[in-house]
C-alpha cells in the first residue's frame, strides 16, 4: 500500500510567500515586515487574505521560496521514473538498485488490471522467477547493479521527494487529473490529503488543472474532457480544443 508522509517543511511557509510577494510591491523594507510578523502585528489571517489574492495571479517566483519534503514509501520503480519527470522546484533521491541488495527488497507492485484480467497466477510467478535469477546472479558474483536488470518495473523503491509550493501545485494539477497513470495519481492525491491536515489554507490551492484554483482550464483533447465525470462538475470550464 502506498505511503506518503510530509515529514518536513519550511518553517512558516506563509511567512516565506507573503514576505517574497511583499518585496515586490511594498515600499516597505522585508526585515521590518519579518518582525511586525514575528511580533503578532501581522497575522495569519492578515497574511491567508493577502496571499488569497496573489497566490490566484500569474506571479509565481514568490511560491518557490518556500520548501515541503515528502517520504513516498512502496510505489514501483515505474512510478518513480514518471515523477523524475518534474524538474524545477523539485528535487528527489530514491532507493539505490547499485548498493542496496535487493534480496530483502524484492516487494513488487501491482496493477489493480492485472486482477480484473486474471493474470494474478503468472504474475506470482513471474515475480519468483525474477527474484530468483537475482538471487543467481548475487550468488554468483555479479554486482547488484547487473543483477537489478531482472527484476523489472513492478519492483517496489521509494522516494525522498521535496517540492516548492510552485512544483507542488504543478504536480498535483498535472497528476490528479483523471489521465494520469493510477499510481502517481495516488500519491499526488495522498499529498494533498497530507497538506490539508498540516498546511489547510495552502492545500485550498492544490487541484486538479481544471478546478478553480487553477482557474478551470482542461488542457486535454475534447474527447477526453468528455469522458472525464469530475471536469463537467466544474464551473467555468475553458477547454483547450483539440486542434489534430
């Protein structure tokens, strides 16, 4: 079962935003704005009303000062090769095939498919097969890093994951929508559940493409939007026609 923890974060991520915005459009200086907050002249709620409007603009240089680190433990070594594909405001370490010896390792995930199809049977059996040339090949002298050539995809890693506001939002947009493979769309729903629980007025902000707080707009074909049940629940829906 997939796991995903927020296990650290900036200290006060809306401090970081609003003082980063502030330092763009105030007159004021920043270290005197970083003291009237840290003194209870500025609130939380003074700086959630301002935020609700900047963090709604086009303006998003001020959302990559601040930093959330997730721990996403039993996703497949094909799951972590999608989220290698986030690059700017997102840095990540995984589980090492070269140095960790995967004998102990050898979980492997499936695909909720392989039930519904009835391929669970060769399926164990595959695994054990790989497992066991892993074995072979350990045994034998080849280095960890040859040897993890037959173990596949399905194998379980996991991640250290850590994002700015800016790359979260890209991400959960981009990877909760209902196209995404199942698996990544797991963990970015996961990752918002977490930043509810500990950063509510900021998860307000993560969505799908197509929700309103990342103004409604469905970047998929026509004939996906219409087979999409959560984009005709939103309001004000923009689609970007297909044009092929």
């Amino acid at each position: 079962m997939i796991e995903v923890v927020l296990i650290d974060s900036s200290k006060n991520p809306l401090k970081d935003m609003y003082i980063a915005y502030r330092n763009c459009y105030s007159k004021e200086s920043i270290i005197r704005v970083s003291n009237d907050i840290d003194s209870g002249k500025i609130t939380d709620d003074d700086m959630k009303r301002y935020l609700s409007k900047s963090l709604m603009g086009n303006h998003i240089s001020p959302t990559y000062q601040t930093i959330f680190n997730f721990a996403i433990e039993h996703i497949s070594r094909s799951c972590t090769a999608q989220a290698n594909r986030s690059k700017v405001g997102a840095e990540k370490t995984e589980m090492s095939g070269r140095y960790v010896d995967l004998r102990d390792r050898t979980a492997f995930v499936t695909p909720p498919s392989f039930k519904r199809f009835n391929v669970i049977d060769k399926w164990a059996k595959l695994q054990q097969h790989m497992i066991e040339f892993y074995d072979i090949c350990i045994k034998q002298g080849i280095p960890k890093e040859d040897a993890r050539f037959g173990l596949g995809l399905g194998l379980e890693s996991r991640l250290s994951y850590s994002f700015s506001f800016e790359a979260l939002r890209k991400f959960i947009s981009e990877r909760t929508c209902y196209r995404a493979q199942w698996e990544i769309r797991k963990v970015a729903n996961k990752m918002k559940i977490q930043m509810k629980k500990e950063h509510p007025f900021l998860a307000g902000y993560l969505g799908k493409a197509c929700d309103s707080c990342n103004g409604g707009i469905c970047y998929e074909s026509e004939a996906d939007y219409y087979d999409c049940k959560a984009a005709k629940k939103c309001l004000n829906i923009h689609l970007i026609e297909d044009k092929k």
